[in-house]
C-alpha cells in the first residue's frame, strides 16, 4: 500500500496553533472588538478573486466558519460531512484552512491591542487557546448573524426553512 506521508502539514497546522496572544493585561477583556474586526477584513480579503495578500489555498470567507465555531458542525455526523464540501471533501485542507484562519485572526488581533501603546511599560498577559476559540467562535457567531439578517436577505429565510426541513428529514429516518 502507498502511503502519503503529511507529517509537513501537520508540523505547519501545529506552528501556526502555537501562536501566543500576549496584549496588554488592562485590555485582555477586549476581545471582541478586534476579532469582530479581523473577520470583516478576513470577508472582504476572500472576496477578492485574485487576492494576492494571504498565502492561504483556499478561501471561503467566514460565513462556512460558523458551522466549524458553532455547536452545528459538531453535532451529527451528516452535517460534519457536508461542511468538508468547500475543502473538496479533504479533511487536512479543512485543518490547514482553519489554522490559517485562527493565524490570521490571531495575528490582527495582537496587532490591533499593542500598535497604540507604548509598549515597555505595560504588563503583558497571555490569552488560554481556550479563552480565544471562545471569544472567537462568540464573534463569529455574532458576525454570521449579522450578515444574514441584515436588511430583507432572502437567503436567510430560505436558510432557515431548509434547516427546518434537513432537521425534519433526520428525525424521520431516525424514528423510522
């Protein structure tokens, strides 16, 4: 049998988890702001059909992130399938993508809590990876929102009404 090693990529999905956010430790309850920020230019930077500013190899923008942030992409097996449709159905291009995404974010928001401070006499803190998914997934889960509820958006109700169904049709064949 042949075999493919990808020890490389996992060894750069690690590198890029291993980033610290140090910010100063009056602004460590301020997450939010930044990330809500990042996201946006995140949006408008996948929008671009030759964007040439992020080595990443595939982007979708950060709507397909709420699923992966979301309890939604974790609570059934179909569903968790279906989301691997934008990484052409390849799990470790859905990690790299993700690791990219949480780097990019990561990176923005270290920049934005440190660029306007002096910065020799503040004391630093280090955020958890637990508290930063956290507030990350809290703010893509609002900005999601947002997007597809602002103004009268036909894809949201036709969202929601397609969830209702897929949710209906596996209770059906659940039951029996």
């Amino acid at each position: 049998m042949d075999c493919i090693g990808i020890d490389q990529e996992l060894n750069y999905i690690n590198k890029l988890n291993s980033i610290k956010i140090e910010i100063p430790c009056s602004l460590k309850r301020d997450l939010n702001t930044p990330i809500i920020e990042a996201l946006k230019l995140f949006d408008k930077i996948s929008s671009i059909k030759e964007q040439h500013y992020m080595d990443i190899d595939l982007i979708v923008g950060v709507l397909p992130m709420y699923f992966f942030y979301s309890d939604l992409g974790n609570r059934d097996k179909l569903r968790s399938n279906l989301l691997l449709t934008p990484f052409e159905n390849n799990p470790l291009k859905k990690d790299i993508y993700l690791a990219q995404f949480e780097y990019f974010i990561k990176k923005y928001v270290i920049f934005r809590l440190t660029n306007n401070f002096e910065l020799k006499n503040l004391k630093f803190c280090s955020i958890s990876n637990t508290i930063f998914k956290e507030a990350l997934s809290n703010a893509i889960i609002n900005y999601c929102f947002q997007l597809v509820t602002s103004g009268n958006n036909e894809l949201f109700k036709e969202s929601m009404i397609m969830d209702r169904i897929f949710n209906e049709l596996i209770l059906d064949s659940l039951n029996g």
